[in-house]
C-alpha cells in the first residue's frame, strides 16, 4: 500500500487514495511511531456521491473520527497536487457533514487552505470532578465533540493527566477532545490540546474553532474578526461569525511518500 505523510501544524496522519477493508485495524499498526511510520492516525480519500471526494478519519487507536481541521486541508492539498482535481474551490464528504475548502495556490502549490468548518454550538460552562478537583469548562459541538477549559497559563496545563480525565469522564460518553485556552492579548489565544483517541497533539483545527467559538461567547475576543491561535505545531486563523459558522485558514504540508506492507 502505496502511503503519504502529511502535517498540519505538527498534527500529521498518513493519506491514501482508496479505503481498505480494515481500516481500524490499519491505523493501529501504521500509527505506532515505534513500529510503523507513525501519526496521529490515518485518512483515506475517496470519490463521494455528496461532494468532490469523501474523507475517513481514523485515530492512532483504531477509533474513527468525525472531523478533522488540520487533515482536510491536507486533503485539499493532496487532491490538488496529485492531479485527482484542478478545482481551487471544492467541497469534501466528512461525517460532521459536508464542508467547503478554498485552496490558495501559487505556481502549482497549495500555500494554504481555507475551510468552512460550519455552525459551532456554544453550551453554557459546567462544572466536573476530574483529578480530584473541581473543573470548569465550555463545551462546544464543532460536529465533534470538545471541552474547553480556560486557564491563566496554558503552557502548565496538565494534559496527560487532566485532559485524559476529561476526555473519558462520564459527562462525555463517546468521550471528547480536550483544549486548554489562554488569552494572549486582542483576538489572540494560547490553545493546548488532548484529542480523543490520541492524546497529546501539536494542533487540533477544530479544537481552534472549538476555542475560538467559546472564547467569542465569553468576550474574550471578538466575533467576526480573525484571531491567532496559537498551538503547540504553529498558528491557526479562525473567524466567528454572531451566528456561530467558523471559518480557519491554516497551512497544510507533505512530509513523505512510503510503501507497506499490509500482511
């Protein structure tokens, strides 16, 4: 199986054009970063009845996921780059729903990709006992689920411990991405993350819109303009409309093409 790594902002997974029979069981095996090419998980790409092509999204544990910021637009990438499309506007099947892509292309290369992520769904703060202690968080559908936890400093936020909590606490059944939010300064936020189904990550795109969203419904920065998130991997710009549709711009890299084995 012919394999190609990419990254968004650190937050890599191996693409391949087609779906396999076993996808779970794939991801597994080629995520482990000690015996496999290693990622955060894998995506596979596919013509779509609904849109121009279709993504699957499958953790480093086998689990699959419903959206993904930073891996679609390196599917927008790929698609472009590879020949399968010539369209710079496209659109792209996820089980979150259907979502628009523009890519921002400069002498054959796709330089960065906008993508319209949808409605966010702001739920009123709550409060849960994880670690022992009492946490309060925001939660936000970005057509997958998350948690925002704002802190005063992000960078000592407990996300091996705390986040995996979180994620499988009994008020999150299916579990949920995890994301600790600092305010920087005006419409500029410090977001650290625990994804579901794979932990520690450097960027998690919907996690930025997921923060972005929550942090407009507080205040904290503004509706309608852009703002910098700032994540472990680089920098996401997302915008939020008063109605909740978020949009995010962000890079999107190749980093190697590789062959396995499936046997």
């Amino acid at each position: 199986m012919h394999f190609t790594k990419m990254q968004g902002l650190g937050n890599d997974y191996l693409y391949v054009y087609g779906e396999p029979e076993s996808p779970e069981s794939l991801s597994i095996k080629l995520s482990d970063r000690h015996f496999g090419p290693g990622s955060d998980g894998m995506i596979w790409i596919s013509p779509s009845p609904l849109a121009d092509f279709r993504m699957r999204i499958f953790n480093a544990d086998g689990s699959e996921a419903k959206m993904c910021g930073n891996g679609i637009r390196c599917v927008g990438k790929y698609v472009y780059e590879k020949g399968y499309t010539d369209k710079t506007r496209l659109t792209v099947e996820t089980l979150s729903g259907v979502k628009s892509l523009e890519l921002q292309v400069a002498y054959g290369k796709v330089r960065s990709v906008t993508v319209e992520m949808g409605r966010a769904v702001v739920s009123p703060e709550r409060t849960v006992l994880a670690c022992g202690e009492e946490v309060r968080l925001t939660p936000v559908d970005m057509g997958n689920p998350h948690a925002v936890v704002f802190t005063e400093d992000a960078e000592a936020a407990p996300l091996e411990t705390l986040g995996r909590a979180v994620e499988r606490h009994e008020a999150f059944p299916g579990g949920v991405n995890v994301e600790f939010v600092q305010l920087l300064g005006p419409n500029r936020l410090r977001m650290r993350v625990w994804e579901r189904g794979s932990g520690v990550t450097l960027a998690c795109g919907t996690g930025a819109c997921a923060s972005t969203a929550a942090a407009a419904a507080r205040g904290l920065v503004s509706y309608g303009e852009s703002v910098s998130v700032v994540l472990d991997g680089g920098t996401l710009t997302v915008t939020v409309s008063p109605d909740g549709r978020v949009k995010m711009s962000g890079p999107a890299e190749f980093v190697y093409e590789g062959d396995t084995e499936l046997c």
